[in-house]
C-alpha cells in the first residue's frame, strides 16, 4: 500500500509548513521525556523521540509501514514536557498521521468518521438538519440565528458530541439553562455549524479540517455577534489558536471561563445544595493545551455543598481520557493493541481520591468515563457529570 | 485488461425521506445524494484488481448531484478514465432503461470485466447487473465478494447462506454484481481528491435514449401507515376453527 517515497527532507518541508515553530524538530535533545510520559508510548513502535531519530536517520519509510502512531490520542502531554519545547502534538504527530493517512495505512474505522466529517458536516454521520433538535423543548427558547436574522451578545458553538450524542445532550440542555438563568442574549447556528474540525486535524486530515473551517468562517460572517463560547475544548483550542491562521478570527471562550467571570451574578442562583466531594479531571485542551485550570475549579468551588478534591494527576499533569485526536473513533483499534482503555486509569484514580463525582468540562469525557465506570470493579459508586450539569442542579 | 465499474447515486437515508405533491415521487427538495454503498465496493474491488494486475481501470455514472465527487474521488482512488453520462437522471429509477442505455456504452468501450454493487436500495425493477450482462449477452454472478484473475479468466468468491462459500471461475467478458470488496472502501484525503481534480477529466458523454419498457411504474409512494385491521377471534379451539372457516368462506378463499 505504500507508494509515497517520504524522505527526511520532503517530511521536514511538511512539517515545516503544518506548524508555525516546526523548525524546533531540529533541536531535540533525544532526551526521551516525550516517549516517557506518552500514555500509550509503550505500545508504540515510534514513540515521539523514536520517530526524530527515523527522520534524522532519513529511514521514515520504515514508520510508514508501521500503524501504532495511530495510537495518539493528541493529548499534549509530550508537548508540554518536551525542554526543547518542539511542536510535538500538532507537528510531528499530526504531521506522521497525515503520511500516514496518504499512504492509505489507516484503521477503517477513523476512515468512516473522516468520511462522515466531510459528507455530513460531523463525524457521527447525523443529519445535519437535525443539529439543533436537542433544543426542541427548551424555555425560553433557543435562538438559532438563522431564524432569528438579529445580532446577539454571545454565539454558542455547541459542537458535534453536545449536538447529537444522547448522553452528552444533557451536557448541552445544562448549559442551556445556565445561560438562560443568567439572562444571556445568546444563539446557535443549528443546521449551519459545522465540526469544529479540531480532532480531524490533529488525526492528520489537514484538507478537511480547512474546509470545515472554510464552512464554519462563512457561516460565522453572515452574523453579528460579541464573542463565541464552546462546549468543547476542541472547539475552543481550534477557534483560539487554529482558525486565525485561516483568517478567522474572533474572541471566543470555553464555557467555563465566561460563566466564571460571571460568577457574581451567577453565585446567587446556586441555591440547591450538591452534598459531595467531587474531583475535577483536566481535558487536554482546556488545561494543558490552553492553560485554563481555575475556571472549571472557581466554578465547583461556587457549589454549595462542593467539597472539592483533586486526583493524584492534576493540573497540566493530568491525565487523557483517550478521546482526542482521533481517539474517539478508535476505540476498537486501540482496544485490539492496548487491552485497556485510558479512561479505566482515569476513573480509577477518581476512586482512589475518594470522590463521589468526577466532573468534566469536555464532551467526550462524560460517555467515557461512564464506559470506565461500568466496567470497574466498585466503579458503580462514581457518577460522572459536567460541571454545566452541576451548576444546572444547584440552580435547580 | 479493461475493467468497468459502475456506479449509481441513490436518495441518501440519513435525511429522512418526504414524498412529493404528486405522491408518486421523493420531495427532492431536502433529498441528497450518495454513491450506493455497494456500488463503492465495486469501485474498490476494480481497484484492487488494478494494483494486482495492472488492469486498466473505467468508472462509469450517470450525471446527479454528487456525480462528479464520486469520479474525482476514484481518481483518486487510481482510476484511470472516468465516464459521465449525461441525460434524464430522473430515469436512473428504471434498470431496465438505465442497463440497455448503459450497454450501449458499453459496447464501445469492450471491457473484460464489469463490476457493480449487487443492488441498491431504490432498485425497483430487480438489480441493473444481469439486466446489463443480458443486454450484453455476457454471463453474470452476483453476491460476490472477491473476484482474482488467473489465466485469462476470473475466479469469484460467492457466499451462500449458511456460512457456505463457493469459488468459481468465470469467463470474460463477464459481469459480477459485488456484495463486499475485499477489504472497506479507502478513504482518501481531501488533498488527495484536490489535487484529482485539478489534473483529471471527466469524460461527458450523452446517455443514450431510453427505453423504459420492463421497468416498473409508480402508481402510489407511501410511508408504512399504521391502522388496526387485526380482529382477535375468542373461544375454544373447535369455535375459533369454526368461525375461521366461515370467514374463509365469506371473503372468496375457500
């Protein structure tokens, strides 16, 4: 299957034009902390470090007859430890994925949901009209801007898993009446949003994460808004940091941080008591790839009856629950190499810190932590929810 | 060797469906496109044939939305001529009318293998593959998922219920309607396909006259209606019989 000749140079030029500092891959150390602290480096037949040393060898060809790079879960953690501080996440790996990817070495089933994210708009393959239909019975109602045709303050981008998945709906509905509580002139597109695109790019597929992006810009220019707030982290990370180099560029916020700056106005309506202790997991891309770690905290904090804990792996240490990257559509590939799933380490690290919830501020965590906890020993004590869910109880 | 794959676009199911005023049509309005799924098998089952033999490898559709995506896609894929047949896609409905304009074409290009997805889920009027190998006087298997070539001839790989499967060799020319490719369609990227399309061509032909005779006329399109026609007849064994037999009796079937 593979054809393309790949030689250290014409892959550098790639990287090098991928990534705004993709220059740095010349300056590793070969110090190893990268493949150390990579949760799944073990499995990996070319960890981060192992992979430079092919590139420097000019032998990528090798890497390319090799499929466990497909074990990334894009989750930062080499990124953040790497002192030569090289763009390992969404350079190098993504840049491998992306060979890899033309070089037809892909599992079928990222194929299917790469598939899906160009033909539907997300990667479950839902329908597009049916977007915004978790709103249905909201009150007051959801402001989709389509129909409304008048600007507001706040555009939420709700993203694919809020939208569509059963479980993460509940996420969504919170937020909702959050929002709603607090008086917030805010609407979604509905059928017109797109993927954020975020996890397509760092699984290696470049071309079709610039055509959502293309999508969602043009979207986001028939409308007149203050700032964009995500469910997502991905979607927050892609629109902060990804979407101006394409010329798209707007003032945007994960949830948590504009309800935290809110908290004064928010604090008031907290009133019912959620009597736990609850510890609060780290997505990658609001905390170790974005640097925000005290919103989702303040926020817990605000609860009355909180107890907050915090598990052994916290802050930019904190675990990855295995959905990024392309993770979440790899489940079953992952499965056949790993036998576990990062999400069993992370739950049974919350149970060790002795919480009765695990709270989240990602899309993806909340399905697969409650996957971990249904299939952990003693995990059935453990409730899994989104801090929007909290906040959502307490106001009540 | 030549090696044709053929394709049709059918009303994609993850949009629901909505009938039309006439009520003997789909609401095209909100409808969408996509490659019939079994017919992306048998573009892939060409493709591997083409990286095994080095087959010269024809893709073949009828102009729809969506066409040119599937064309450029299997370009991408390492088709090597791709084919557009311009006309009524409203007729694409008929197999009958669609196989015999289709073997009109081709005739004229004299391929060795004809591959297609062994049905569709809008065939109306049986599968286009045996009409198209009757039209051609070619024989013609189906519920095929493997096709090797070996000595001038072609063995498929067919399943049969029961976990039974038969290897079987055919003589070219020949027609196969696949059920599965040997490995899941291949996903090309985005730039891959771009690039495809900046460098390929696609090749409009006009679609020849139709004949639709064969095929089947929509008198009435309907959702599946709900009503209660059912009535529950209470009793012993020897009245329930006895009230059956009468009713049997009263509406003509004994």
């Amino acid at each position: 299957m593979v054809t393309t000749e790949v030689t250290e140079r014409s892959f550098y030029e790639k990287v090098l034009e991928a990534t705004p500092r993709g220059e740095q891959l010349r300056i590793c150390l070969e110090c190893g902390n990268c493949s150390g602290i990579c949760p799944f480096g073990y499995l990996m037949t070319y960890p981060p470090s192992r992979l430079i040393a092919m590139l420097r060898a000019d032998r990528f060809n090798k890497v390319l007859e090799t499929d466990t790079v497909w074990m990334c879960v894009s989750c930062y953690a080499c990124t953040a430890v790497c002192p030569s501080k090289i763009p390992l996440t969404f350079g190098l790996m993504t840049s491998v994925k992306e060979e890899l990817l033309l070089a037809g070495n892909v599992p079928p089933e990222l194929q299917t949901a790469l598939a899906n994210s160009q033909r539907y708009g997300n990667p479950q393959g839902e329908s597009p009209r049916k977007r915004a239909d978790w709103a249905k019975d909201i009150r007051p109602e959801v402001t989709v801007m389509a129909q409304a045709k008048r600007p507001v303050d706040v555009l939420w981008f709700v993203g694919d898993y809020p939208s569509y998945h059963p479980r993460v709906q509940s996420t969504t509905k919170a937020v909702a009446k959050v929002l709603n509580a607090l008086g917030v002139d805010f609407g979604i597109l509905g059928p017109d949003e797109s993927s954020d695109g975020d996890s397509q790019r760092l699984a290696g597929e470049r071309g079709l994460f610039e055509i959502l992006v293309g999508k969602n810009g043009k979207t986001f220019s028939k409308y007149q808004f203050n700032k964009i707030i995500t469910t997502d982290p991905h979607a927050f990370n892609a629109i902060k940091n990804e979407y101006p180099q394409l010329g798209i560029s707007y003032p945007v916020q994960h949830y948590t941080e504009y309800l935290t700056e809110r908290l004064d106005q928010l604090k008031p309506l907290l009133k019912h008591e959620v009597k736990a202790k609850v510890t609060y997991h780290d997505p990658c891309y609001l905390g170790r790839a974005n640097g925000v770690f005290d919103p989702p905290r303040t926020l817990l904090g605000a609860i009355p009856g909180v107890e907050l804990v915090e598990m052994a792996h916290n802050h930019a240490n904190s675990l990855c629950c295995g959905g990024g990257g392309g993770g979440m559509w790899l489940d079953g590939f992952q499965w056949e190499k790993a036998h576990v799933r990062m999400s069993d380490w992370r739950v049974r690290e919350a149970m060790t810190s002795g919480a009765n919830i695990l709270a989240v501020a990602c899309p993806y965590e909340t399905p697969r932590f409650e996957d971990a906890v249904k299939s952990m020993n003693g995990g059935g004590q453990l409730i899994v929810r989104d801090i929007a869910e909290l906040l959502a109880e307490s106001i009540g | 060797m030549n090696v044709v794959a053929l394709f049709k676009l059918v009303p994609d199911l993850v949009e629901e469906l909505e009938i039309d005023q006439s009520g003997t049509a789909l609401n095209t309005d909100f409808l969408r496109l996509i490659i019939n799924e079994l017919d992306d098998h048998a573009i892939e089952q060409a493709i591997l044939l083409k990286e095994r033999s080095g087959a010269r490898m024809t893709v073949i559709g009828s102009d729809a939305e969506g066409a040119d995506d599937v064309l450029y896609t299997a370009v991408a894929k390492g088709a090597d001529q791709l084919i557009k047949l311009m006309g009524d896609p409203n007729a694409v409905i008929n197999n009958h009318a669609m196989a015999r304009a289709t073997a009109i074409v081709l005739k004229e290009l004299q391929p060795d293998l004809i591959l297609t997805g062994v049905q569709a889920h809008n065939d109306l009027d049986g599968s286009i593959g045996p009409l198209v190998a009757e039209y051609l006087g070619m024989p013609y298997v189906g519920y095929v998922s493997g096709v090797n070539v070996q000595n001038g001839r072609i063995v498929v790989r067919k399943e049969y219920p029961g976990g039974l499967i038969a290897e079987m060799e055919v003589d070219l020319p020949a027609v196969v309607g696949i059920q599965s490719a040997e490995q899941p369609p291949r996903y090309v990227t985005v730039n891959k396909v771009r690039q495809a399309m900046k460098t390929a061509a696609i090749e409009e032909r006009p679609l020849p006259a139709l004949d639709v005779s064969g095929g089947a006329a929509i008198r009435r399109m309907f959702k599946p209606e709900s009503a209660t026609r059912a009535k529950m007849i209470e009793g012993s064994t020897e009245e329930v019989t006895a009230r059956l037999l009468d009713i049997f009796k009263e509406i003509g079937a004994l």
